[in-house]
C-alpha cells in the first residue's frame, strides 16, 4: 500500500506542476512564415483579440484540471497525517479527483488539438504544437496515473476484520 501512494503523491504533484506550467505559458501553437514567428498560448494577448470558443473550453477544463488535481494531492499528503486524514476514505476522494482531473484534462487537450487540426492551413506559412501543448498531455497521463494508483493503495489498505481484534 505505501509504495501505491507514495508513488500517487509523487505523480500527482508532477501532473499539477506541469498542467500549471502548461496552462500558464504561450507556447502551444507555433506558426512559422517566411518572415515571422509566432507562438499562442491559452491567453491571447490584447484588447482586441477575439478568443475562440474552444480556447475558452480549453483554459475552463484545464483550470478544473488543475483544481482537481490540487485536492487529489491535498488529501493524499493529508493520508500521511493520521490525525488529519478520514478514516479509510482520503485515499478513495484522491483518487476519484484524480481521475476527475484526468478526464476534464482529456476532454481540454482532445478539444485543443481537434479545433487546432482542422483550421485551413497556408502553404507557406508552418504550423505545429509546441512544447506546452505536449506538457499538458504529459499532465493527463501523469493525473490518470495517480488515480489509478491512488485507487491501488485504497483497494491494498488493511481493513479492520475479525483478526485484529
């Protein structure tokens, strides 16, 4: 059982770092022309930007995400305090958040990339994901992975029966 959270504390504090690194930075979408570079994030910059409705699907899963993930991670470092844990149930909220984060993580990138493919490209402009796009994949194998182990050191802790007492 240790080994199971301690390892879903380790992956669920990878997975918020790098979902909050991805969600924070403008380097998911990179267009190169023959004179120019430029590079968008989650949050276009200016006044006058119009922003797209699956951006605006993105940042609001992905800050859910976060979130989620946040309270996955409170309560597994929380299972380490005896005195500060619920008995029995901190290991099973983590990992049901955990999966929550996994999957509104899921649903923001499958939304991102989908919306991002489909646009007309120029021939002479290049265009490709850039490397906040792929953290924020990494985040949600990384939040799907805690859940399941988060989920293994519930199922693997010892239950009081009728040989303690």
């Amino acid at each position: 059982m240790e080994p199971y959270r301690s390892l879903a504390l380790l992956t669920g504090s990878l997975g918020l770092v790098s979902i909050l690194i991805a969600l924070s930075t403008d380097f998911w979408f990179v267009a190169m022309g023959p004179s120019f570079t430029f590079h968008s994030g989650l949050w276009p910059k200016g006044v006058y930007n119009k922003v797209a409705d699956y951006i605006r699907a993105t940042q609001s899963l992905t800050i859910l995400a976060s979130l989620s993930v946040l309270v996955s991670v409170i309560f597994l470092v929380l299972s380490y305090i005896p005195l500060l844990s619920l008995p029995g149930h901190g290991r099973l909220i983590s990992s049901v958040t955990a999966f929550a984060a996994g999957l509104f993580a899921m649903v923001a990138m499958v939304v991102y990339t989908s919306e991002r493919w489909n646009q007309p490209h120029s021939p002479q402009v290049q265009t490709f994901f850039s490397w906040s796009f792929y953290l924020g994949w990494v985040s949600t194998v990384l939040l799907l992975c805690t859940g399941s182990l988060s989920l293994s050191a519930y199922c693997r802790a010892s239950r009081p029966g009728y040989d303690t007492l």
